[in-house]
C-alpha cells in the first residue's frame, strides 16, 4: 500500500508553494534578454542599478529597494525580470496594488515564466482574490500542462473559491501522474460530500477499497460513509465484515463505538473504545485525541461520566509515564468537583515531569481556589527550585503570603518577581505593583501603598484591579477625591454592572458629600450583586448612605442586614445602637 502520497492536496500545498516562492524571491536573479536595446553605458548603469536593488531587498530594506529598481525600470521599462522584482519588493512593503500591477506585466512579458505567474497566484491568494489567482494557474496549466505541481494549484484554488466540481477536475487530472492514492481520495471525497454528491464520494471510497483490498481502514471508511448517509444497517455490516477479517483493527472499533453510540448501546459504544485504546497499532497521540473528544462529550453527557472515568485509568495502566493523560485525567476531576484527587494526579505529574510549567501554575491555582494557602506557598518555593527564573512564582508567592496576613513577606517576593517580568508584558508588571500596594495599605503605609498604584497605572493606565483600589482608598482617607472619581469613572465605563465597582463609585460620593448619586449607584450594586459575592460591605455603606440622607430607620435596618451577611465589626455594632438610641 501507498502510505504516503507525493503530493499534499490541503490548503497547505499552496502554502508550501507560496513560501517556496517568496524565498526564492530572494535570491540574485538576472534579468532576461531585453526587448529595448541598450547601449553600454545602458546596460552597465541598469545592472548596477539592479544589483544594488537586490542587495538592498535582502537587507529588508525595501524602500530604498523599490526606488533603486525605479532607476533600473526608468532605463529598462520593458524587461519582464525587472517587473517582477520590483512586483515582489512592492509586496513585501504591502502595496499590493503596485506589486499585481508589475507582476502582471512581468507575466504578459512572459506569460510561460513559472516563476512569475506563482508570484501572482500567492499575491491574489492573500488577497482571496479567487478568480484572479485562478486566471493566473489557467495561464501555469497551459503552459505547463505537464507538471503536475500545477494541478494541486489549481483544486486548492476552487477549493477555496467554493467550487468544488471544478477541485475534482483538478485532482482527476492530477490522478494521472500520481495513480489512485489516499490523500487524493479522501480529498475529493471531501469535495463530493461538500457539493451534496453522496453517490459519487461513495464511490470515491469504492475506488480505494477496490485498488487496496487488504487494507481495512478504507473498508472502515466505507463504513463510515454509510453511517454519514444514515444507512446503520448496511454501515454494520461493513463493520463487522473487517472485524471479522482483521480483529486486531483499532479503526473499526472506533467506528462501531459510533454506530453503537448511535442506537444507544452505551455499554457497548464504551467497550468498543477500550478495545481501541487497548490495540498497540494505535499511537498513543490518537489515543489521546479519543479520550479527549471522549471527556468532552462526558462532561456534556452523564450518561458517559463513569464511562470516561474507566478510559482514563485504563490509559494511565498502559501509559503510566505519558503526561498528557494524567492532564485529562485531572481536568476531569476538577469538572467533577474532586480537587484533592485532581491534586494527586498533578502531583504525580510532577514527578513525572518536575520542569513542566504548565502542570505547576495548574496546582498553584488549584491550591489557590480551595484557598489552601499553605500548600499553595510550599507549591510556589518548589516552582522556584525546579523552574526558576520565572516571574509567576513569586507572583503567586506574593498572593499566597498576603492571604496569610504576611504582608511584608508578601511584597519582597513581588519585588523578586517584579524584576524578572518580561519586557513584553507590560501588564503583569503592572500587577505586581497593584499587589505591592494593597501590601502596603494592609501595612498603614498608605503613601507607598499609593506610590505603587501609580507605578502601576504608568505601565498599564487600564488596569482595571488599580483604577477601583486606587480609587477606593483614596475615599477611605478622604484625598484627592476628583481623582478618584475619575479613575472609578473609568472602571464603570468598562464594567458597568460589577457590584464592587459600583460600590466604589458610591462611597466616593457618600466622601465628596453627594448622598442622592450615592444611594443610585449603591443600589445599582446592590441589585447587581451575584450569590456568591458578600453583601456585607455593600449594606454597610448603604445604611450610611441613608442615614445621611435623613432615612435612619432605614439605615438602621440596613446595618443590621449588614452585620447578618458578616460585616460585624464593632464600628456597624455601633452605628446600630446609635441609631436605635436616637429613634427612641
């Protein structure tokens, strides 16, 4: 059997065509004979000219490029060679208007040149300008009606123009110089099923069962079709026909896990997988790929949920060291809630894999989503051992210790961190200073706690976190409250329902004395306050508000409504009796 096939028939072959081209395109190519005689002086001062345009092109610098070939053109205005480098150096500087513009004229002046009619075929393509490049792969087929690069050229064209009658052309003629293979198949098959043709992608697979009888993944395929078609009974067959002729086939127990799947024989749709998953002619990233599609449909479906788990550990037996399916295996368990046990088997990936970036941040914020701040601390120093040199570490070290109240510990591991953050990727460094600074608010150090809110709005001006922090604390001690007004205003714009920036925006007024603007935003907030969010803060405030706004019965209800959500600090017990006593 013809395993592989010479030539590609995806959108890549054009890819690798086009690629193919603009790199030549680099090279020093001497003009062809011209047209216009030149004199001496002529000729010596146009190749000069040429050469010197080449030159400059292969140091990207494209400007100087097209106006040195200028020169050349102005002597030469003719010569197709010329066209079609000055063609290509407008396209590499995105004028694309220009660069078609020559390189048309390059290929009138040579309408045979391979070379130039690939240039605009690419130059079209990028501009989906389908009935153009195909023009110019009409003009490559008769020229060059014997190579066969023409003709993928070509079907990858009308593939993309949506014509796909005209595709099958294309890869029929090119059948010719390669005989019957897969890939030319399978993509014509393709192409029928697109163009509604069921019978002829049917018989398309035919071909291929016919000219490779021994090979039973295109009698599975054949199946398949069947069950594309809505015909089980006939699919079934087939089916078991290849079952029975080459037990030892991963692919037809993939599909009958489809058929089984499709009548609802759950039990057997789930044993035809581990059969799969069990063969050893399947490469262990196939497997991977069927239990990821698998996982996903289970996560959907709870009829699949245990079934998913039995593939797993199944996978896991017969691949104990491949990490990808431990990653699934964890994924799962997070989706089912079970985040000791997803602990585990990220723990056992780490040993697996102790320089894994990624299965580190996952235990990190896994750690950190149960709130375990312990293990999560311990999480990030054996990170730093294992990969260090990496800002996120101690980023998340820094969360860990300000979860913990060790605030000053928090802000020298976001000092180490601070310094390793890429140059590319400003934002993060703008975190670190936001995390800097609610550190240092924590420790009363409130000018250095605003010092790092403007070192981190300087980098990112739209961090959204500092605009609402920034803003907030500036309320709390009643500075520049304008300002803050300002920045809460920002936070509004881009999240216009969030009940903590709304909150912010409240209290900001309640400061600045404006108790009517207060009660309209504080409410705001309260109505849209998710369950999960704490209404505690918010009522407090509220009741404030109220207060001030001559409601005091009100308010005195609001506080209390404040401390049964958990806001019980002294200051709400006392805002309580005070309103009681001057009730009574």
């Amino acid at each position: 059997m013809q395993k592989n096939s010479r030539y590609p028939v995806y959108l890549l072959i054009l890819s690798i065509l086009l690629l193919s081209s603009c790199v030549a395109g680099k090279r020093s190519v001497l003009p062809p004979p011209q047209v216009k005689t030149l004199d001496a002086d002529e000729q010596r001062l146009r190749d000069y000219y040429f050469y010197e345009a080449i030159r400059l092109k292969e140091q990207y610098n494209y400007d100087e490029a097209i106006e040195t070939l200028l020169l050349c053109a102005a002597i030469d205005p003719d010569d197709a060679g010329i066209q079609a480098e000055l063609g290509i150096m407008y396209s590499l500087a995105g004028l694309k208007e220009e660069a078609a513009f020559c390189l048309e004229k390059a290929a009138g002046r040579q309408p045979a040149n391979r070379w130039y009619n690939i240039q605009l075929i690419s130059l079209y393509s990028d501009q989906a300008k389908w009935d153009d490049a195909i023009r110019n792969a009409l003009v490559l087929q008769r020229h060059h009606p014997d190579r066969e690069d023409v003709y993928p050229i070509l079907a990858t064209l009308y593939t993309q123009k949506g014509e796909a009658e005209k595709a099958v052309e294309a890869y029929d003629k090119l059948e010719n110089f390669t005989g019957i293979n897969e890939q030319l198949s399978l993509e014509k098959f393709r192409l029928y099923l697109t163009a509604g043709k069921e019978t002829k992608a049917v018989a398309e697979i035919d071909r291929l069962v016919a000219k490779y009888p021994g090979e039973s993944r295109y009698r599975v395929l054949q199946g398949n079709v069947y069950m594309h078609m809505n015909q089980k009974e006939k699919a079934f067959a087939i089916f078991q026909q290849v079952l029975q002729d080459d037990p030892q086939s991963p692919h037809v127990y993939l599909s009958l896990s489809e058929y089984y799947a499709s009548v609802n024989e759950t039990k057997k749709a789930l044993e035809s997988i581990e059969s799969a998953l069990q063969s050893p002619l399947l490469d262990i990233d196939t497997k991977v790929g069927i239990l990821g599609e698998y996982i996903e449909g289970a996560m959907q479906d709870s009829a699949k949920h245990e079934g998913a788990e039995s593939l797993l550990k199944l996978l896991i037996e017969y691949y104990p060291l491949e990490e990808q399916v431990y990653a699934y295996y964890a994924i799962f368990l997070q989706f089912d809630k079970r985040y000791d046990e997803a602990v585990e088997i990220l723990e056992t990936m780490l040993t697996i894999n102790p320089k894994n970036e990624q299965t580190w941040g996952e235990i990190i914020q896994l750690y950190f989503g149960q709130k375990n701040y312990g293990q999560m601390l311990l999480a990030t120093e054996r990170a730093i051992e294992n990969l260090p040199g990496f800002a996120q570490w101690y980023f998340y070290q820094g969360l860990a210790l300000f979860q913990q109240e060790k605030y000053r510990e928090a802000i020298n591991a976001y000092n180490q961190g601070v310094e390793l953050v890429p140059e590319k990727q400003p934002q993060f460094k703008s975190d670190f200073y936001s995390q800097m600074a609610d550190s240092y608010f924590k420790l009363q150090e409130k000018e250095k706690a605003f010092e790092m809110y403007e070192n981190a709005l300087k980098i990112n001006p739209s961090n959204i976190y500092v605009l609402n922090n920034y803003a907030y604390y500036l309320s709390q001690e009643k500075q520049d409250l304008k300002k803050a007004e300002r920045m809460s205003a920002k936070t509004i714009e881009k999240e216009p329902d969030n009940s903590t920036y709304l909150d912010t925006y409240a209290w900001i007024f309640y400061r600045q004395g404006n108790y009517s603007l207060a009660k309209f935003y504080i409410e705001r907030a309260l109505n849209n306050l998710k369950a999960e969010e704490s209404s505690g803060i918010l009522l407090d405030h509220y009741g404030d508000i109220l207060w001030m706004l001559g409601e005091k019965e009100k308010a005195v209800e609001t506080w209390r409504k404040a401390s049964d959500a958990g806001e019980t600090t002294g200051e709400v017990k006392g805002k309580i009796e005070k309103g009681i006593s001057e009730a009574e």
